[in-house]
C-alpha cells in the first residue's frame, strides 16, 4: 500500500496528548513576499509570521491558513496559503495586515515525510527540514525532512521521536514518514 502522507509537518500530537487542532494567530505583514503553505515550519518576529529558514533558530510554529481582504473583490478571503506578496485591501477583525494561523510548536509534535530512508536508530537525531516553494495548488508546504547528514549543528531544525502507524509506513522504506518535534521552539517574539 502506498504511503499517503502529504509534505509539510502537519500536527499530530500535543505534547502529553491527543492533538486538539486549536491554532494560534499573528499578523502576516502586507506585501510579504515570500508564498506559505499549510505546513511550512514559521517564525512570529516582531509580530509577523515569516517562514522559517533551514535551520532550529526561531521556529514558532508551522502555518496553519490566513485570512485578508481580497484587494480586487474587497471579499474575506481564508485561505491555506499565502500567495507572495499579497496585500489585504481593507480592515478585517481591525487589522490592516492579514491574519495568520499557526500550530505551536511548543505544544505539538508533526508528522513528515523525509527524503529518504530512515532508520529506526535514527530516533532522537536531528535532522534540517528542506522548505522549499509551496504547492500553490495544493495550497500544501513541500517541506521534507532532510535525510543527509550534510549540515551542521545549527541548522536542525527537527528531532525524529518515532514512526507514526499509517499505512504504507516504515522505517527502511525508500520514504519515510516520521514523527517530529521542534529542536528549539522559540517564544513568540514582540
């Protein structure tokens, strides 16, 4: 049976239970001209959500969806992804940027696919997260956990904590999925 586990981290469990799919919020500054999936690992700096590099500095979370006024129609839209370098055209909730939705990484472990084969003895290392473009019409993060052991310390950005039991799934296969936490989950900053 085929593994059918899409790209991106997606929530799986909250640290000490069941995931509960309760989201946070922060703005997305207008114009931000980098595109988001629903998946891709983010930071909240100063604010605003930004994606989060290749490496464990930073990371708050991994994006959830957004909300913003449609400049052409003036209609809300909600969306899984951030089209680069859009704008709100109005007010929504009060704000003039759009609004964001992300898991905490503090609260919750993910499941990804990795790039490669991955050994059960690989439980505990940690590995970088290749976040590339996101699928604009899958509206879905393209972020792996990257297998090769090619980076150095600061930048992994995840901790593999076991293999989750879906179908299609296990550890030695040619794609892996694994389930992950955030090395070091950063505060909401300013």
């Amino acid at each position: 049976m085929a593994l059918k586990i899409k790209k991106g981290l997606t929530p799986w469990n909250t640290i000490g239970s069941d995931y509960t799919g309760i989201r946070k919020r922060a703005l997305i500054k207008n114009g931000y001209n980098t595109a988001l999936g629903e998946g891709d690992p983010i930071k909240v700096s100063n604010g605003y959500i930004k994606v989060a590099a290749n490496s464990s500095a930073g990371v708050t979370g991994v994006f959830a969806g957004c909300k913003y006024i449609d400049s052409a129609t003036k209609q809300p839209v909600e969306s899984g992804y951030w089209t680069a370098s859009t704008s709100s055209g109005g007010r929504l909730e009060g704000q003039v940027h759009a609004i964001g939705y992300y898991h905490d990484a503090r609260e919750y472990t993910f499941i990804a696919l990795a790039d490669g084969s991955v050994s059960a003895t690989a439980i505990g290392a940690t590995y970088r997260v290749s976040v590339g473009t996101p699928d604009s019409l899958l509206k879905r993060s393209a972020a792996v956990v990257h297998t090769c052991a090619n980076a150095s310390a600061d930048q992994y950005m995840v901790r593999i904590i076991g293999f989750p039991l879906v179908p299609g799934n296990a550890a030695d296969t040619a794609i892996t999925a694994v389930e992950v936490e955030i090395v070091s989950p950063r505060l909401v900053q300013g």
